[in-house]
C-alpha cells in the first residue's frame, strides 16, 4: 500500500515526481518516484529509488479493451537490490502480486504517478 503522497516538478509527463510512503509486509519505506518516459495515451514509465538503495522501473502500457475501458499492463524490472532483499525475492513477488490483483478501472487521464481514487487525479501521464 502506498500513502502519504508529496508531489514536485512538472504535473505530468517526464520529470513529473513523487515521495510516497510504501507498507508492505510489516515493512515502511520513503520512494522517490520519477517519470522517464511517456508515450501519450499509450505508455508511461517511472523509475523509483527506495531509501535502502533499491532501484526499480515500472512501466504501465494502456491499451483499448474491445468490449471499453482501459487495459492496463504493468511491468517491473529490478536495477539494483540489496543483497538480503535479493535473498527473499520469492516472498517479495508474492506480497506484489497480491497487492497488484486486484482489478483496475483508468483510462489514460489518471494513470503515472496517481493514486488511484483521489482528488491528486489531475496529476496524469502525459
């Protein structure tokens, strides 16, 4: 879960950042989040550093679904991980999967560095 948003830099698209407070198994952590890239409507990705010197990149890529709505595919990719948290990679894919299942309702207009379902909304991807 993430709480705690504090945004900077431009509303949205490339150099449009974040510091949110990330809980996940028993565990609290500041992110610093940052748009690299954005491909308006279709794609946006983030690169976020957490204080124990995890460096990640997120990557959202939204597409028409035939029957309406917004698919939405995430991917992530792990640049740099601490030793102990490489030792309990099993357990962290476990924790993401369940706190990523649940389903999404977006479109273009609320995706990137948003938090679902508040009043931030404005501050989209590109």
């Amino acid at each position: 879960m993430m709480r705690e948003w504090r945004y900077e830099g431009p509303a949205r698209g490339v150099g449009a950042k974040a510091k949110v407070t990330a809980v996940a198994a028993g565990r609290t952590e500041t992110l610093d989040m940052q748009v690299i890239e954005a491909e308006r409507p279709a794609r946006n990705v983030e690169r976020n550093v957490g204080a124990s010197g995890r460096v990640m990149t997120g990557s959202y890529t939204l597409a028409e679904l035939p029957g309406g709505g917004t698919g939405i595919t995430f991917e992530s990719a792990w640049l740099r991980v601490p030793r102990n948290e490489a030792l309990a990679a099993p357990l962290v894919r476990v924790v993401v999967r369940r706190a990523t299942s649940a389903p999404w309702s977006a479109s273009p207009s609320n995706c990137g560095l948003t938090k679902p379902a508040t009043p931030a909304a404005e501050r989209s991807a590109p």
